[in-house]
C-alpha cells in the first residue's frame, strides 16, 4: 500500500518517519514527498598521473585496492552546480531521513520538472526499512550541447512510501541477502512546463535555505 499524504502525516507525528531538517510545505505532496538537493557532490575523476604517466582511470567495483575514483565537491547553499553535456555526477540530498517503522519502505523516483529540464534523475533504488541517513542521487546532463545549472536546495527527486505486508526485524531489514546493505507559472516556450514558486525559488537562489523552512514549516 502506498502512504498517502495523511498517512505521511501521522506517521510524521508518531515519530515513525523523520526528515533532518524538517519538511517545509512544499515538499509534502498528495501520496509523495519531494527532496531537496544537497550541497554535496561527487565527480568521476577521469585520469590521474602515475609513474606510468597521465593514466585512464576505470570505475572497477572488484579491484580490491578501492582507489579514489570521485573528486568531491562540497557547496554553499546560494551556490550553483554546472553541469557539462553528457556530464554524470552524484548528488546527495539535502535532508536526512529516518525510517524507524518496522512496515514502511520507500522508493526514490525523479520529479518530471527535472527530467524536462535535459537532466536525468535516475530512479535511484529502495530505501530499506530501519534506514537513516542520506540519500544518493545520479544526475545526468542528457543534451548535447547545454549547460545545465542546479542549486543545492532545489527540489529534485520524491519519496513515495510503502507499507510492507509485514513487519521486519531489525535483522532481517539489515539483511541484504547474505550480506549486510553498503551503505507555479511556467517561463512561456521553455519546455520544462510548470516551474516552482517564486517564493521558493528566490530564498534557495540566496541561499536561504534555513529561513524557507522556518517560514513554511508544516503542522503534524
């Protein structure tokens, strides 16, 4: 069963689902919850120098070495990213989230807005029951040829929550087979359609990101 908007609510209230920092009004939807991007990013680095000279480096899950293969990048809220054509980069988001039910699950799916905007947000997987922490996100600039800025605190990608047909234990929640888990108006002619307020949009610009939460905070 999927949660709707009341059912995020109580379970808001019971404690059983937690965001750090709070919700804001915008990001509570009729059976959804949007999240924001955070100030965090990592890049995949593409060559290093070695004693064999300027070296390719290639992403290899089972080289036991475990060689740094992402530069990071740590932002300001105010801040922007740019992303180059065909450029992949890791995101994370910018609230934590705590799933403390034994029965709710949750899946990461992107918002439509971010996909027609050239970017793709993968559907970035399950977010196991008994989960806290961030989130990773994939994002990639699709277009050939446009730059594509994002800021940290904008919306990006929705949670919807499941309940599960039984509880789990904390045991077999952490259990991943045999092994345990790794971790408003639209600009007229621009093709990404409905866009978000501006009372949203002008305070993530500026980097307040503190004051949108404050100022639209949610009762539950």
């Amino acid at each position: 069963m999927i949660l709707s908007k009341t059912d995020i609510l109580s379970r808001l209230k019971e404690g059983e689902i937690t965001f750090s920092p709070a919700l804001d009004g915008f990001q509570l939807q009729p059976h959804a919850v949007d999240l924001r991007l955070g100030t965090e990013f990592h890049i995949p680095k593409t060559w290093e120098i070695t004693k064999y000279g300027r070296q390719a480096i290639s992403i290899d899950p089972l080289d036991s070495q475990k060689k740094k293969n992402f530069e990071k990048v740590e932002l300001k809220m105010g801040q922007f990213f740019e992303l180059l054509p065909k450029e992949a980069v890791i995101g994370t988001t910018y609230e934590q989230i705590g799933l403390h039910a034994k029965d709710i699950m949750c899946v990461l799916y992107p918002r439509s807005s971010i996909n027609r905007r050239g970017l793709s947000v993968a559907l970035s997987g399950i977010v196991d029951v008994g989960y806290t922490g961030h989130l990773m996100i994939p994002i990639v600039n699709n277009t050939d040829q446009q730059i594509i800025r994002i800021y940290p605190g904008e919306r990006v990608c929705q949670l919807v929550f499941h309940e599960i047909s039984s509880s789990l234990t904390t045991e077999e929640a952490l259990l991943h087979g045999l092994t345990q888990p790794k971790y408003n108006k639209a600009v007229k002619g621009f093709i990404a359609g409905k866009s978000d307020g501006r009372a949203e949009i002008d305070l993530i610009k500026a980097g307040k990101i503190t004051l949108l939460k404050k100022k639209f905070s949610i009762k539950y």
